[in-house]
C-alpha cells in the first residue's frame, strides 16, 4: 500500500507577517491535495510581524470543517531560554489545539550543542508542547538521541520539516540532521509528525522530499502520526480539536 499523507499542522498564512497566503487559500490547497485534516499555526508573539495576542482568542469563527478539509488551529511557540520556556500567554493556552515549539533565529542564539539540547528538552518536558517544530538545524546543533528519548518518554512529537528540505531554507545541514533525528526516533520509537512549514498555498499537502527521506532511511511507518488519522490525537491538547479529529473519521463528534 502506497502511504499517503493526511494531514499539514505546520501551515503559516499573513496573519504569521512573513507569509502570502490566506486561510482560505491554505485551505483550498489543502483540498486540491488531497489532505484530510488541515492545521494552522502562526508564530507566536517574540517573532516579529506576527499576529497580536488577540488573534489567537478568537479561532471560534473557523469552521471545524470546509469541504471536507477538517480544520484545526494551534501555535508556533518560539523557545527563549535554555530552560526551554515558550512565549504563549497563559490567556491563549487554553484555545491552541496543538503547539509547536521551535528555535527560530529572532528568539534564540546558539548556545551550544549541550544548553541548545536543554532548552528543547526542557520545551519536550512542557506538557502544553505537544510537537517540537524542525531540529535539524546546524544554527542550532541539538544531541538527537538525547532529544528522542526525552520526546519518546514525555509523548511529545519531532517534527519531519518540509521546508527544512528546500534548498531555499535558511535553517542548515538539515538533510544530515534529519538522518540523525530519524535514526534516533527509530530507536526510542519516538513519533514523527511531518509537517511542510507552508508560507505560501503553494506548499501545502508537499511532503515530497519528507517521503523521500523516510525512504531513504526505511524508517517504520507506525512512528509517522500523518499516515493514520487514529495517530492525529498524540499531538492535540483541546477538547475541540479531539472533537475534529473524531469527525475527520468519520466518527460523530460527540457533542
Ligand atoms: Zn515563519
Ligand atoms: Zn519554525
């Protein structure tokens, strides 16, 4: 059987103020893609230009379902320190369906490979993080088998990213770092959830070089949460997003 992604939880529109594309383009290319389940997450507020406090209160408004996309909608926390803590208000926690937590250059420096380790492993050990977005940067050498036990041992997700991919990224080394993190995760059997990083519609639903890598490395598909809808809910943290997940089943959504 051919494996099929059915889900993008790492998708930017303008509202992120360096990305191009709308909710309802993200989502028409969701569709055009064939992606079941189709997840928002705009940077938080320490990356510059992004979307005030005030847009993350109000995801009521989006539908939990448009033309069969099932929408769910989350963050992209920034790592500030090397105790690994996020900047997401505790006002919005409660409304973010899923968070991911990066190292982005704005919000953090380099502090080597063992602080950078801790500061990630601390954001693994939060238990609103649910995934920890691209660490596959060589900006931000991260011990991976250090990082896969930890993210294996709390149930947090590693992220497989898309756009690390492009030879246009300005993260580093990520094709060498995605063996690494990959080969880790197989050991602790960590969870992998792939995720294209879209800036634009364009790159919605396009795991190509993703799928690529985890060919290459024969990784088990079991560890990957896109492959399976049943897997979705290891990276969700609300009610409401649960709720979606059951419907993407075809399950009622229990209300
Ligand atoms: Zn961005
Ligand atoms: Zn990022």
């Amino acid at each position: 059987m051919e494996l099929k992604p059915l889900v993008d939880l790492h998708t930017h529109t303008i509202a992120s103020g360096h990305a191009y594309s709308t909710l309802k383009e993200n989502i028409e290319a969701a569709k055009a893609m064939g992606l079941t389940v189709l997840g928002t997450s705009e940077h938080a507020k320490l990356m510059p230009g992004t979307a005030p406090l005030i847009y993350f209160t109000n995801f009521k408004v989006i539908p939990k379902v448009v033309d069969g996309v099932y929408l769910i909608n989350g963050i992209e926390a920034n790592i500030f320190n090397e105790k690994g803590e996020i900047d997401v208000d505790e006002s919005i926690l409660p409304k973010m369906d899923y968070i991911i937590a990066s190292l982005h250059s704005p919000c953090f420096k380099d502090l080597g490979m063992a602080a950078n380790t801790k500061a990630v492993i601390g954001a693994v050990e939060n238990p609103n993080v649910t995934v920890i977005g691209h660490p596959d940067d060589d900006r931000y050498p991260i011990d991976h088998d250090q990082l896969a036990a930890a993210a294996a041992e709390h149930h947090t997700a590693l992220e497989l990213n898309n756009g690390s991919l492009n030879p246009l990224s300005t993260r580093k080394g990520a094709r060498k770092n995605i063996v690494t993190l990959l080969e880790a995760c197989r050991k602790y059997k960590t969870m992998i959830l792939m995720g294209t990083d879209s800036h634009i519609c364009y790159e919605i639903g396009h795991f190509e070089d993703s799928m690529e890598m985890l060919r290459e490395v024969d990784f088990p598909e079991e560890l990957v949460i896109n492959f399976d809808l049943n897997r979705l809910p290891y990276v969700l943290r609300t009610r409401h997003a649960l709720e979606v997940a059951a419907m993407s089943r075809g399950e009622k959504s229990g209300e």
